[in-house]
C-alpha cells in the first residue's frame, strides 16, 4: 500500500491540518507506454493555497478528496515507455503521493550529477523561471536602477535579488527577520535589507533605503508592505506582481491606498503575470539561470524538511515565514 494526500476540506483562512487526508492505495500498475513513478521531492509553494479555494483562477482548483499536485522530482523505478528508462529522474507536475504512474507527457529528464535533483523545483525549475521573467519581461532593468523585492528571503525573491545585481541593479530586500536580513545581504548580495517584523514606518524605512527613488517593484508580499513601496516609486517605475501571500489567508478582501492617482501621477506600469504566460521562453530562462548557477553568479538555499508525512506542516509553515529560500520535503 502506498501513501497519498487529498484535500480534505478547502480551508477558511490558515489552512489546519484537518484540511488534509492521508488515504492509502494499491501500488501502481503500468501499462505500455506508462512508467511508475517514486516521489523523491515534493516542491510546496504559496500559490497552492488559492487552487484550495472555490471559483474562478488562472489555473482550475483542486477537487476535494482528490490528490493535491504540486511541483515534484521522482525516479523512474519500472518503464514501459521507450522514452524512459529505469532510473531516469524526472520533474514536472506530480500528485502527492509516494508512487504513481505517468505516460511521460510534462515531465522533463533532469541530471543530478550536474546540480542538486531539488535545485529543478527552485533556481532551475519554476521559482528560478519565475523570478527570471518576472523581473527581466516586465521589470526590464535598466543598469543603475533600483529594485525592491518584498518576500525577498523565499524562493522566488532571493532570485530576483541576484538576476538584479548580475543585471547591474541597486536591490533593497524585504524580509521577516534579523537572521533573514543578513542573510540577503551576506549570502544573495542585496544592497540593503528591511526587517518588516522591527520597522515602525514602511514608507519611511523604504524611503531610507531608496535615496533615489523606486524604478522597479518586484512584490511577493501585497498588503501595507506594497503601500509603502509604491509611495516611493518613480517616474515610469515597474511594479511586477508576483505573489500576495499577506492575503492569501484572508476571509474578505481587504481594503488599502487607492493605487490609481499614484500610478497615473508617476506614469508607472503594474502588471501581474503567471509563468505560464512566458511558456514560449522557459527553454531562454533555462540556459541563462544554468549559466549564471555554473559560473558562480547565483546560489540558492533552501529548506528541506524530510518525510511525506510531514509535506501538510511544510506547507503550512509557509505563512508563518518558517522557510529560507525555496521550502521544499524530501521524500
């Protein structure tokens, strides 16, 4: 019997374990053209949290009592596919479960000997893509400018941070911590860093950190964190919206500054995007992100925590900031 987590229930604010369910199946039998699957990592991210919610979105919600996917790295331990071989590791979209089968379609070769197998579910994989097309399509830095990046100790905005600096940016980080602060700044080579948690004035702190002024706004983060950012933008700035994860767990909609006489004022673009709609350019982000991860432009850290039990908790700890860098569980 293998292991699978469905979602229980879709969650009212936080997401609790009971959320969740462990359900037991048969192992997994293929057929021809099928390859059975173990699960080596799971990749949980904080955009899962909205495909648990009802209505309509850039990607369909999960179905309750059926299997959660997210991002994953598995082995290929049986293949009927001539494509696929025994031992061969793979990434793409997985379901949470420990064994599965799969045709092949979606999932891509990845080689472990070159970089971590779970370097494919952050700098090389979505996250990377993510920050890398975010930043270079919409963001287009200029040398000299000035990026801020909220959420800028989690996965996607660590990236950022560094595509900025090879790009020859000024990069201010947003962070939840002393130790996340430092981190930005002796690690990822932010310019400079702010501690949110020990800031009594955003705007006032941004505006600190900024000397020159905002071009360019990556936000992971929305809420009062955003309003202080976009008070210190400059003329013809970027704002690329990425993430809100400060309203992921929100039961209403919550009202702030009313941003449209600010944009107007500063002829300032904000737009949001998925990776999906960069899809074209994946194979682009792909060898440029390797480039600059072999020439030792770029690191990454990461959080791992191991045991499939524990992919729920690793979930979760995601809105209590618990991870540095990409959160990913070991299988």
């Amino acid at each position: 019997m293998i292991k699978t987590i469905t979602l229980n229930s879709r969650p009212v604010g936080k997401p609790q374990l009971t959320d969740f369910k462990f359900v037991s199946e048969e192992m997994p039998k293929i057929d021809a053209g099928e390859i059975l699957l173990k699960t080596s990592y799971i990749s949980v991210d904080p955009y899962l949290r909205g495909r648990m919610n009802e209505g309509k979105s850039y990607i369909a919600p999960f179905e309750l009592h059926k299997p959660i996917n997210s991002g994953g790295v598995a082995e290929i331990v049986e293949s009927n596919h001539p494509s696929f071989s025994k031992g061969d590791f793979v990434s793409g979209f997985l379901e949470w479960k420990e064994y599965q089968k799969s045709t092949g379609e979606g999932l891509l070769k990845i080689t472990p000997s070159k970089t971590p197998l779970s370097a494919y579910l952050g700098i090389l994989g979505m996250t990377g893509f993510t920050a890398y097309l975010g930043l270079t399509e919409i963001g287009a830095p200029k040398k000299g400018e000035t990026i801020v990046v909220s959420g800028a100790a989690g996965a996607v905005g660590s990236v950022v941070g560094q595509v900025g600096k090879i790009l020859g940016c000024r990069v201010v980080g947003i962070a939840g911590s002393e130790e996340k602060v430092e981190m930005l700044k002796k690690t990822f080579g932010f310019d400079e860093a702010i501690n949110y948690n020990t800031t009594t004035n955003i705007t006032e702190a941004i505006a600190a950190a900024c000397p020159n002024g905002v071009d360019i706004y990556f936000d992971n983060v929305g809420g009062s964190i955003s309003d202080g950012v976009l008070a210190n933008v400059n003329h013809f700035a970027r704002v690329v919206l990425c993430g809100s994860i400060s309203v992921y767990n929100e039961t209403s909609t919550p009202t702030g500054p009313r941003v449209e006489a600010l944009l107007i004022k500063n002829s300032a673009l904000m737009q949001g995007f998925t990776i999906g709609d960069y899809t074209k350019k994946l194979p682009e982000a792909m060898e440029q992100l390797s480039k600059w991860l072999m020439d030792g432009k770029l690191t990454f850290t990461e959080t791992i925590v191991e045991g499939f039990d524990n992919v729920p908790q690793a979930f979760m700890d995601l809105f209590e900031g618990k991870n540095k860098g990409k959160m990913i569980v070991k299988i």
